[in-house]
C-alpha cells in the first residue's frame, strides 16, 4: 500500500508491478525494455512471422546471451535448418555456435520431416520427440529452449487432431523443465500462426514483422499479448545486423533527461561569440538548415575537430558522401579530420539513404551511438532521410533519436538540405520544436553574387545575436566577418570588399588627392615658367635686333659723318653734304 | 504382453551384412505403452507371415536409449525403420493399418 501511494511516475511504476513475474532477460538491445525485463521464466514464449523476418535469429540470439550472459545453457531445436547450416548461418552474426557446443552449454538438434519417408499405419504419438527433447535439456542442463518452427510437424503427419494435442502436452512438458522456451511459427494469412500455435502459448506471443515499401525493407515487433505483465504496445523498429538483433524501444523515451549547463564550442570561435555562452549546450540538439553548398558540413567537421581536440568521441553519420570525401574536403578548408580518425575519436559511418528503411536507419544508429558512446552525434544530413519515409514518419522517428541522445546526454548536430526557393523555417522535417539551437545558413544573392551568410534562428537558454553574418569558408577554415550595412541593407560578397576596400584606402586616396594637386600645380608652374621663359626669349630676340639695329643705325650716322667730314676735308667746305650723301 | 527382445551386437553386425533381399528392420518403441506393444504384436505377424525368416529385426526403447532416438531423428513414436533393402522407410503407428506396412514393406504382392 505503501508503493500505491507513492507518485505514480510512468515506468518506475510499470518496473515494480512486473517483480512478480519472473524474467528471462534476453539480452538483446531493446528487447528487454520492451517487454520490462525479457519473456517469462519457465514459459513458453511464441514468436510468429513470415519467411526471413528473423525468428530464427532471435531464438539463436536468445540462447547465446543466455550462455554467455547469464550462464543458462540452452538447446535448439530446428526443425528447418541442419545443424551445421544453422551453424554457417549464426557464424555471419559472430555467433560461435560450434563452440558453444563443443564446451557443452548448447545442445543442438535438427528434427528432420520427410513427408515422403513416412506412412502412417496405425495410432501414434510424438513420444519421440519428447523424449529427444529431454536427452537434449538434460545433456546439457538447459535452462532455456527453441523450438524453430514446430509447425514443420504438420507438413509431415496428416492426423492433425492429434498433432494439436500432442503439441500442447508438450508444451506443459517444457513447463514441467521449468525451461524457458521460445516457439516459432509461421505467420498465419487470418491468424498469427498458420496452425494457430497461439492457442496454445497462452503466455506470451511477440509478433515479428517485415515488410517492403519503395524497395525498402523495414522490420518490425510487436509483443501481442504478455499474460502477466505490462508491456510495450507500440510497434518497434528492429534490425538484425552483424552483431545480432536490435530494437529501437521508444517506450524507454521520457521528458525527463538532464540538462547541462556545460557548454561544448562550436569549434567556430566567431561562432561561438555569437552564440552569446561561448557554443552549444552540452546535450543539446543543434540543427543547421540551409541550402546546397553553404558550408553545412564544415560547421559538423568544426565542431567534430574541436570536440576531438578536447579528447571526447565524436560518431558522424554521413547520408551524403564517403568517409574518404569528408576528410579530403574538410581539408580543403583547413579541418583536418584524419588524425582523429587513426586515434580513434572519430568515427564516420557512411550509408547511403536508401539503403535501409528509416526505422532500420535510426535502430543502426541507435545501435552505433549505445556501442560507440560519442560525446557528439552528427547526422549529415537528417533530410536524406525523408528519402526512406513519409515526412510524418521521419519526425517521428527524429523524436525518438532526439530524445535518445538528449537522454544519454549526447549534443546532436543535424543538418537539414532545404530546398532552393522553399522557405528555409518551415522545411525542417516537423522537427524544430525539440531543437534547441537552430541556425540558418542561407545565399544571400547581390549584384550578380552568391554569398553564405548565417543567423541563428533560435537558441533556447542563450543570449544570442540576432544578425544574419557573412561567413566564408577559406583554406583556414571558417571566418565569420564584420557586419556590413549598406543603402540597401546587409552588404555581402564583392560588394562588401569593395566596401571594406573604399574604407581601408580613403586615407590614401585623400592623400592621393593631394598629391594630385600638388603635381598639377608644379604642372601649372611649369606651364607658367615655359611661358615666362619663352617671352623672355622672344623679347631677348627681339631686344637683340632692337640693339643691332641701332647700332647699324649709328654706324650709318658715324659713317655719313665720317664721309661729310672726308668730303668737307676734300672740298674743305661742310656745303656739299647732301649731295655726296645722296650718292652712297 | 509381447516381451521386449533386444538383439545382441553380435546379432546387429550380422544384420548390417545382410544377404540381398534380406530385411533389415528396427522398431522404435516407448517403453511398454499400449501403443508399442500392439506395434511389436503386429510386426512379428507380418515378419512371420510375409517374410519368412528372412529379416532381422532390432527393437529400440527410446526410453532406455533416448540417445538413438536423437540419432536416428525419431519424432513419432512407435516408428518402423525398413533399412534394407533400400529405398528407406519410415512408418510410424502401431502398424495396425496392414495393407499400408506391407506397401511401405514393399512385400504387397507377397501377401494373400
């Protein structure tokens, strides 16, 4: 009564009320939350589904982490596959069954049916069975069992009424083991199980499902009934990739993660500054939308190198190119991603869209983010992702990965590739409500130019600036740049060089100025002095000629005189002058 | 009650050589259940009536050797093994449908 009082808070409830039941925890991500614990001990568990959608793999998942993780050693039972082709198929998921095996903790058994081998003649039973069933538990002192896919049987005996009562006496023949077992069986057309098995397995039945959208393959789990226990009801997506089994459990998503104060840098500093707390917040879900070409990435590499440089992990999700192409071309702007690569604390992990379905998409990184345990998850670019769902589905799905890393304390940068002429707020997958740092990076397009420039839009909890800033990407990396305002608002690009440039040089060009005028000036001094001097020379001239003349004038008088005076002398008389003259 | 005969392994080996044409025959039992006795009764009928001697028969009791039930990939019980001459056969019951033995025997025109 006490615990009734208590304040019911969603799943701590649903965690005590389930003690009472016991659990087999199978070991497999996800599985365990979804079902609160694992299947119930010492009952038998029906998983159903159609060919290929891993019941296989999950009954050889459950006994391996059984043995290896809570030394419960297990029998297969496998109606289907051979033992060495069950063998050769585990191997691929990096299960050593022949080990296990060899060292007596599994036990395994193929039960062939031939229908063609066999004749009915008379009354029967499964006694055979049964009794193969025991030697198996008992030679290896199993605690947990599969039986892969039981169904087999009524291909190869006709008396199915009898089959049906043979089945469920072995069922409570499991239970009497105390064995916790898992049964398989092939997805019905109307029912879960084309023989309804589920008539019989009362306690709990997981129903696994693929199925093909756009060539696209998704898989999905869905516990159908947990007698006993409260249990997730949803969907959930799962994979089965080299390690095994994965689901992504969305229950385990609650708004109650903690919020750190601490902030990470952005690895831009002028970014940084912008922001107001000196970068991001530390758990927080950083978006950066944009258009193609506008330095999305560089910002994801910035932060990525930075984070690596203060010695944390950093897993960088990369839908659009390969790892080779992001350490090339973030070096091309002065990241250099390799060395944290080779030491280890970076780790890129390079998929194409459409090689999953989205869910498959988020359980692998789910997975990837569990086992690699980054300080910072990039995701480049989450709209890719839109190529593998609906618009509905990709928010969905981003909720769980968002809340997911807010829960594990892990900063997430996404990037999100909008389209050109749509408008850059509203093309966010449906997510900006749970981001809290929101930035833009769009083209601003003047006089004939493209250039980058970046506001943030939003960023909760932060003093931040509300300018939309230049920033250009160069061989050392990304500068943000001052803030030009012209007559027509923000100056960008060649317009803002030439800004710049008019401003650096109005000094010198004032002193050029002068220097102008004064040159015009000596020019005009020059001009003026030629002048001067070319008078001078003209009045020398003519002064010259004003000078000869008279002398020639004053020679002529001299010589006139000198002639009357040799004629006066002549005629000695001064009378006759003018006619001697006249005569020259 | 029929009782139980188990052949000696000197008795097996023999069988395993045995002569062409000679039936080699092992009947997979649980224990003393109706079901098993009715089917040892019935096979030692027919051996007699239809085989005339030339068989050898060995009688399992999965109980006693879960070990060859495994082995021999029983699944139903009683179960008849005709393992020569060859092709081989598997028929489960208590062998009380005679016609359908002596098909699977592949002795039906000897009968009648």
């Amino acid at each position: 009564m006490q615990r009734l009082s208590k304040k019911r808070t969603g799943l701590a409830v649903l965690a005590k009320t389930v003690e009472r039941l016991e659990k087999a925890p199978t070991g497999i991500v996800g599985l365990d939350e979804i079902t609160l614990g694992g299947l119930p001990r010492g009952r038998a568990t029906l998983i159903c589904g159609s060919a290929g959608c891993g019941k296989t793999m999950l009954g050889v998942e459950f006994l391996v982490n059984g043995i290896r993780e809570y030394g419960e050693p297990g029998v297969f039972v496998a109606f289907e596959e051979t033992k060495n082709e069950l063998v050769v198929n585990s191997a691929a998921l990096d299960f050593d069954l022949g080990k296990l095996v060899r060292e007596g903790k599994l036990a395994i058994d193929h039960v062939h049916i031939d229908p063609n081998e066999i004749a009915e003649t008379g009354e029967y039973d499964l006694e055979g069975l049964f009794i193969r069933l025991k030697y198996a538990i008992e030679s290896v002192g199993a605690k947990r069992v599969v039986l892969d896919t039981i169904e087999t049987l009524f291909s190869g005996f006709s008396n199915t009424a009898l089959l049906r009562a043979e089945i469920r006496r072995l069922f409570q023949y499991l239970k009497s083991f105390g064995v916790t077992a898992i049964i398989t069986g092939e997805r019905g057309e109307n029912a879960l199980t084309r023989y309804g098995l589920e008539e019989y397995v009362a306690d709990c039945v997981i129903l696994l499902d693929h199925r093909v959208r756009d060539q696209i393959t998704t898989r999905r789990i869905r516990i159908v009934k947990y007698r006993g226990s409260r249990h997730g009801t949803n969907e959930y997506p799962f994979i089965i990739d080299e390690r095994g089994f994965s689901v992504l459990p969305v229950t385990s998503m609650a708004l109650n993660h903690k919020v750190s104060s601490q902030v990470i840098s952005t690895g831009v500093p002028d970014l940084d500054a912008m922001l107001g707390v000196g970068g991001y917040y530390r758990g927080s879900t950083v978006l950066m939308s944009g258009t193609a070409g506008m330095g999305k990435s560089s910002f994801a590499s910035a932060l990525a190198r930075s984070t690596c440089e203060g010695g944390e992990r950093v897993l960088y999700f990369a839908f659009e190119e390969s790892e080779k192409q992001i350490v090339r071309n973030m070096r091309s702007i002065g990241i250099d991603l390799q060395p944290h690569l080779d030491s280890g604390r970076l780790r890129i992990v390079a998929q194409r869209p459409f090689l999953y379905g989205l869910e498959m998409h988020l359980v692998s990184m789910h997975k990837e983010i569990n086992r690699f345990r980054p300080a910072v998850v990039v995701v480049d670019p989450i709209s890719n992702l839109i190529s593998a769902g609906t618009e509905r589905e990709v928010s969905a799905m981003l909720t769980l990965l968002i809340d997911f890393l807010k829960t594990e304390g892990v900063t997430g940068f996404f990037t999100v590739l909008t389209e050109n002429g749509g408008r850059l707020e509203t093309s966010d997958t449906g997510v900006s409500s749970l981001i809290d740092t929101w930035m833009l990076v769009r083209d601003i397009e003047i006089s004939g130019e493209r250039n980058r420039g970046l506001y943030v839009l939003k960023s909760r909890g932060m003093n931040h600036s509300n300018q939309i800033r230049e920033f250009l990407l160069s061989s050392k990396g990304i500068k943000l740049v001052e803030v030009y305002l012209g007559p027509s608002g923000m100056l960008t690009g060649s317009a803002r060089v030439a800004l710049e440039e008019q401003e650096r040089d109005a000094s010198v060009r004032q002193a050029d100025d002068q220097e102008i005028k004064r040159a015009q000036l000596e020019r005009r001094r020059k001009a003026m002095e030629a002048q001067i001097e070319a008078l001078r020379a003209e009045f020398e001239a003519d002064a010259v000629e004003v000078d000869r003349a008279l002398s020639l004038e004053s020679k002529r008088e001299k010589r006139a005189l000198d002639n009357q005076s040799a004629m006066a002398k002549s005629r000695r008389a001064n009378g006759h002058l003018s006619q001697n003259s006249n005569r020259k | 009650m029929a009782k139980i005969h188990r052949i000696t392994p000197h008795a097996r080996a023999k069988a395993s050589k045995s002569k062409h044409g000679r039936y080699m025959l092992r009947l997979f039992t649980s224990g003393t259940t109706p079901r098993s006795t009715t089917a040892l009764r019935n096979l030692r009928e027919i051996c007699e009536t239809d085989l005339e001697g030339n068989y050898d028969l060995e009688v399992v009791d999965i109980y006693q050797e879960p070990g060859r039930a495994t082995e021999s990939d029983i699944i139903a019980a009683p179960t008849l093994i005709k393992e020569e001459p060859l092709p081989t056969k598997r028929m489960v019951g208590d062998l009380s449908d005679r016609p359908k033995v002596l098909l699977g025997l592949a002795i039906a025109g000897k009968s009648k």
